[in-house]
C-alpha cells in the first residue's frame, strides 16, 4: 500500500524554524513531482511548494517566497520542507502530495503533521 508519511510539526514561537519531512513508500518516487499543501482551521487547503521529479523545477506560493525551502532526495524516497522565519499566519496542517509527472490519475496524499506558530 502506498505510504506518505508526514513528521517534523510542532509548536514554534514567531520568527522559529522547523523542518517537515515527508517519507515515501510503494511507489516509484523518482517519477512523481512532489508538494506540499496547508490547510488552516476554516481554510481550504493551499499549495506551499513543488519540486519536479527530478528536482529542476521549483514553485512556491508568494506568502512563503524567501521563507521556506523545499527539496527532495530521491536515493532516500524522502521530501522536505525547510521553514524559517515562520509567521502565525504559517499555522496550519501540513499535507504531503505526489503526482505522477506523466500518468494521470495517479496522485497519493499523507495523512498531515501540525505546524502552531504561536508565543
């Protein structure tokens, strides 16, 4: 059965760092492009950063330009998210996301870590 799995979420004070990693298993991670959505309370979940299967395309929302880094090691079947300089308004549930670079219909979520950015 396909895995994602989500850690690294916590409580953070204003202006912190945190670190998600998000491991994969049962699929051929190399060919998926990898992402990472939010969602906060009331909110509908939103795209944070994606990275291409092979790490030569980045994107990342406005609100975390600068901010956060995201990258991926295909050797290890794993993704990342570094956050820096993390804001109240970066509260919210983080979600891991793979979809096929080429078939369609082929996409697997995680089940979610929490990130609370509060003093």
């Amino acid at each position: 059965q396909v895995q994602l799995v989500e850690s690294g979420g916590a409580l953070v004070q204003p202006g912190g760092s945190l670190r998600l990693s998000c491991a994969a298993t049962r699929f051929t991670f190399r060919n998926y492009a990898m992402s990472w959505y939010r969602q906060a309370p009331g909110k509908e979940r939103e795209l944070v950063a994606r990275i291409s299967s092979t790490g030569s395309r980045i994107n990342y929302a406005d609100s975390v330009k600068g901010r956060f880094t995201i990258s991926r090691d295909n050797a290890k079947n794993a993704m990342y998210l570094q956050m820096n300089s993390l804001k109240p308004d970066d509260t919210a549930v983080y979600y891991c996301n793979a979809r096929h670079e080429i078939a369609t219909g082929l996409e697997y979520w995680g089940q979610g870590t929490q990130v609370t950015v509060s003093s």
